[in-house]
C-alpha cells in the first residue's frame, strides 16, 4: 500500500499517486459541503443534516486514516528536497502557505465534530420538516466537568488497555494528553461562544458558516501547495 501511494499519480503533474488521491478527495469533499451549505440556505434541512453528517465523518475518516498511513507526511514526504524552487520563495511563501493550511486542518477536524454535535442539539422537528431551533441552547459548568470526567475516564482505560497490551511509550501519553487538551479547550471556548451566540439555531448559522469558509481556505491553501510542489517547482522527489 505504501509502495503504491508513491508511484506516479493519475493527475499526470509530478505529483505522486498519494498526494493526488489526497487532492482529489479533497476537491470532493469541498464540492460536497458547498452543496451542503446551498441545501441550508434553501432550508433544505434533512438533505443537509444527511450530506453533512455523512460528508464529515466519511472526511474525517478518510484524512485520518491517510495521514496516519503517511506518517503525518506532507514535511515528512515533501520536505526541503521535494520543494525545486528558491530558498527565499520556500521560507516566505510554500512554508507559511503550509503552516496556514495544516492549522486550518486541525481546526476543521475540530469543527466537523463540533458541528455534528451542534447540529443535533440545536434542530427540532416542525411538521415533519427539519428546523433550527430558536431556543436558547445552554451548557452549565457542572454538566460540562461531568462529560468531560466521563471521556478522562474512558481515555485512561483506553490508555491503560494500550500499555497493557503493547507497553508504555512517553509518545503514547503525549497523543492521549493532547487529545484531553484540545477537548478541555474546546469546551471552554464553547462556554464563551454561547454568550455570545445564546440561542442554538443562531450558533449554528453563525459557526457554521465559518467552517464553511475555514473549508474554502483550505481548499484553495492546499490547492495552492499542491500546485507549487507538483507543477510549478517540482523537487528531486515526485
Ligand atoms: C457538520 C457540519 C455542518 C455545517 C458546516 C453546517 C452549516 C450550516 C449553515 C452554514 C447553516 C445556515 C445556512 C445559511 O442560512 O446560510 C445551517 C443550517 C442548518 N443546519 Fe447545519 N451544518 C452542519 C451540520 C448539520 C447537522 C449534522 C445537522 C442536523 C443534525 C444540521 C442541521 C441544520 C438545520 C436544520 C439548518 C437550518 C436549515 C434551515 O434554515 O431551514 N446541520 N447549517
């Protein structure tokens, strides 16, 4: 499998087999979420509950299981050596464009998941039809700490099944460590974002629309790399 991601891509740039596939799910996946957008906007709201959901977590999916498969790669593959052009265009354009794009990509992992979650607190059923709600939509911090004590606990059997079974490692514990930072920070930004956004429905819109354009930023910065290695300064590597 891995041989056959670094054969010579379908796309015929030099890009390679795996870094097409990357850019050809993500071209998909960005067109499929716009639709998705244009569902909600016409109020659409089964279509769009069933393209996102679906959409999201096939993503998610799919990214995840690639970029683990890479070892985390785009610097690991394509690093200095996979970049022909200049030094200075690669210290001031290609590694700033790439460090937007892969914060972008942790935010918009965040995002899909929280949007899912949002999208199934915040709509109700009128006549059938699927609506936002017009509530208010509001966590206390008691209800917070009990779900975040929860998820500490299923992590640390989780963790403690891992170094049962295959040995404790301090890069194990870093992962799981991270994981319970990012979501004790996101449950507390989420503290914040309802003040600001009360009512659910409104959230949803408001946030929503921002993952949407956290998406198209995404699309057009990986388009961007992807163009800069792979077609206008291809490296020894491709
Ligand atoms: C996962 C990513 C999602 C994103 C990015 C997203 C984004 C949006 C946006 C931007 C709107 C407002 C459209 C506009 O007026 O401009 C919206 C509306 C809506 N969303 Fe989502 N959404 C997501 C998932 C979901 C899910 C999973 C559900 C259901 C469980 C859902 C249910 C709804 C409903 C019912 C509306 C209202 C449609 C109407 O105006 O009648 N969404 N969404």
């Amino acid at each position: 499998m891995f041989e056959f991601l670094r054969q010579p891509g379908f796309f015929g740039t030099h890009a390679t087999m795996g870094a097409d596939l990357s850019q050809l799910m993500a071209t998909l996946f960005t067109g499929l979420f716009i639709i998705g957008w244009l569902q909600a906007k016409q109020h659409r709201g089964h279509h769009h509950h069933w393209l996102m959901l679906g959409g999201m977590v096939t993503m998610v999916g799919f990214f995840t299981a690639y970029y683990l498969f890479r070892q985390l790669g785009v610097l690991a593959f394509e690093g200095k050596e996979g970049f022909g052009g200049s030094q200075a265009l690669y210290d001031y354009v290609f590694i700033p464009v790439l460090t937007i794009h892969i914060i972008l990509v942790i935010i918009g992992l965040v995002m899909a998941v929280y949007m899912i979650v949002l999208g199934f607190r915040s709509q109700q059923f009128l006549s059938g039809a699927r609506v936002l709600s017009v509530a208010r939509l509001q966590t206390s911090w008691k209800k917070v700490s009990l779900i975040f004590a929860a998820l500490l606990a299923v992590v640390m059997l989780l963790f403690g099944a891992r170094v049962m079974s295959a040995g404790f490692s301090m890069r194990k514990l870093e992962v799981y460590i991270g994981f319970l930072t990012l979501v004790a920070i996101v449950f507390a930004v989420e503290m914040g974002i309802q003040r600001i956004w009360p009512d659910g429905g409104q959230r949803h819109r408001a946030l929503g629309r921002f993952t949407m354009i956290v998406y198209c930023i995404l699309f057009l910065t990986g388009t961007f790399t992807y163009a800069m290695l792979y077609i206008l300064y291809p490296g020894k590597i491709g």
